[in-house]
C-alpha cells in the first residue's frame, strides 16, 4: 500500500509510523524532506481517495499508524465557488472519513486548515478563540472540515496562510513561471496575510509533534506579514526576476471567490510551546536555497 520508507530508528529507540493522505501535493510532497527518521507511509490521490470511507478505514486499519498527516484536500479557491459539491466531498466529507479512521487506530490526527476560515474585518492578527466567518466555499469547506477533525480528541488542526512549496502549484511556484514569461504584470495589494513555506511548516508539525502542546486548534504561519503585491516583489527580488509588478485591487483582479482582506495568523501560542516559524522573507530564502 503506498510508497513506504522504512525508519532507522530516530526517535530514541521508537520508530513512529506516519501515514500521509494526498501525498502528491504541495505539503504532502514536502513530508519525506522533513520526517526522514519516521516510517512514512505515503498516499496520493490514486493510492486513496480520501472520499471513499470503507477504503480509508482499511488503509489505516492494515498499516496502523500513530500519526496521520491528512494534506489531501481540494484546495483550488476559485474552482470552488462554481463546483462547491466536489469541495465539500473532499474538504468535509473526506476529513470525516480520516477522522473515523484516526480515532479507530487511535492514531494523532494532524489536520492543515487554513486563514481562509476567518472574514479578514480584523485589525490585528487572528488568534485561535476568534470568530470565524469564511467568505468562500473553499473555507466554509475547510471549517466543516475543522469540525470534523476536532471529534477525534487526538487532534490537531493547524490552521496556515498561503502556502507555497517546492513541487505542487502555488503563488510562489506561478510568479517564477510567470516571471519567466511576461515583462509586466500586475498583483493584488489590498489582501495582506503571511506566506509559508510547506517544507518550513513540515518542520514545524515535526516539532509539535515532540513537543506535544494540547491537542485543538492552533495557528501556525511565517512571522510578518505581506500583501500578495509585496510578496511578488519578494519573489522577483530573491529570484533575480527583471518583470515589473504593479499593484492592483482584490476588486478590479475580480477572482471567482472573495478573500479575506487581511488574515494574518498569530501563531504565539504555538510559540509559546517551542513551535516557531521564521519571517516570511527568511522562509522564502530557505525555498531558494533548497530549490533543486
Ligand atoms: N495552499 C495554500 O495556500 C494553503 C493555505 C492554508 C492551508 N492549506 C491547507 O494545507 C493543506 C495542504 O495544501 P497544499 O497546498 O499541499 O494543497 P495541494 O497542493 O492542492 O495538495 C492537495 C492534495 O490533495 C489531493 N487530493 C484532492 N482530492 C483528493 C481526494 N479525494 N483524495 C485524496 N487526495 C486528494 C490533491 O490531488 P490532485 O492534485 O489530484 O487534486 C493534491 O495532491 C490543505 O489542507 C490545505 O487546505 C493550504
């Protein structure tokens, strides 16, 4: 079942068996960088299809994990508005399906959701007890789904913002694309939230995962925070990139689903636990360094 990667043994004589749903994907293809003393079991989308119950309470019933890193999600935030069915089956129903599965092998559940659950009105970063309010399918999808994961009491739901990795599509992974294209182009600067790093986050859940906070929800984003305009800038900046970025407003840009205006995440009390992530900047430094 899945591509599995025996352990040696780096956890003081216990070798933890982690399994990964959507393994394919931006965070789930950064795991095996990170959890490489960990037995890992990894599933993409056609090893199991998390919306298919009976098979994802056998795959964890025949491979017995103490962790499950469920990154599989529908995760296209525009596609969703048109096709919230597909959103929903995934998001809610299949994070219901993981969920059952956890709590049969009794295994730490580790769900990512996201800042896209909040209505973006604050002023000041967004913490754990705030009022959620999402204002996308997507989110709404993502809460249903916190709902889910939280009626296993060995859960962890992680709440991150714009996450961005070495494979998968992303923000970051489309500026280079599109920075190699096109001599101008304009980004919108009025939505203002943290870019994290998928292979930084990993790490991050690692940690947790040792230093073992209270299960329940948790934020955890890069320090500072940037507009959508700033971060290409960042991007075009680390990467050498000559294309000129002009700003633009979430308005005029139009997208199918509305964003959150302002989204940041205060990841403090993760912080208090041990559990930190550096400045975005620094975050995106160590994606260029590591870019293969
Ligand atoms: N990306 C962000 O900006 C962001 C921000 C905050 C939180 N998050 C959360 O972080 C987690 C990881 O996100 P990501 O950026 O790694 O997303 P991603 O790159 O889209 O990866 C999600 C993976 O899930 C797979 N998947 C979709 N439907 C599935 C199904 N029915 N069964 C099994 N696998 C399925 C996808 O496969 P296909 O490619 O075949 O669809 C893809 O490989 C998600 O929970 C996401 O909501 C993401």
């Amino acid at each position: 079942m899945g591509c599995q990667r025996e352990a040696t043994d780096g956890n003081q004589g216990r070798l933890v068996k982690i399994v990964v749903t959507g393994a394919d994907g931006g965070l789930g293809g950064e795991v095996p960088t990170v959890f490489t003393d960990d037995e890992l079991i990894l599933l993409d989308r056609s090893q199991l299809d998390v919306t298919d119950k009976d098979a994802v309470i056998e795959a964890a019933k025949k491979s017995k994990p103490d962790v499950i890193i469920h990154a599989a999600a529908y995760t296209n935030v525009d596609a969703a508005e048109s096709n919230p069915e597909d959103a929903i089956a995934v998001n809610r129903n299949g994070t219901a399906n993981v969920t059952l599965a956890a709590a049969e092998v009794s295994a730490i559940l580790m769900y990512p959701s996201t800042d896209y659950v909040f209505d973006g009105e604050k002023k000041s970063p967004y913490v754990e007890t705030d009022q959620t309010g999402p204002l996308s399918v997507y989110g709404e999808t993502k809460l249903a789904g916190e709902v889910e994961a939280l009626k296993h009491d060995q859960t962890y739901v992680i709440r991150t913002s714009w996450l961005y990795s070495q494979t998968g599509k992303s923000f970051a992974t489309t500026m280079l694309k599109l920075f190699a294209d096109k001599k101008e182009l304009a980004v919108v600067s009025d939505e203002v939230s943290s870019p994290t790093y998928a292979r930084d986050f990993a790490r991050g859940l690692q940690t947790l995962l040792k230093t073992r906070p209270d299960f329940g929800t948790h934020h955890f984003s890069a320090g500072g925070e940037t507009s959508w305009f700033e971060y290409a800038q960042e991007i075009a900046r680390q990467s050498g990139a000559k294309t000129i970025i002009n700003p633009t407003t979430a308005a005029e840009w139009n997208a199918p689903a509305t964003r959150p205006r302002y989204s940041k995440l205060d990841s403090g009390q993760l912080a208090k636990a041990g559990v930190e992530l550096p400045d975005w900047k620094e975050s995106l430094t160590h994606f260029f360094k590591d870019r293969p």
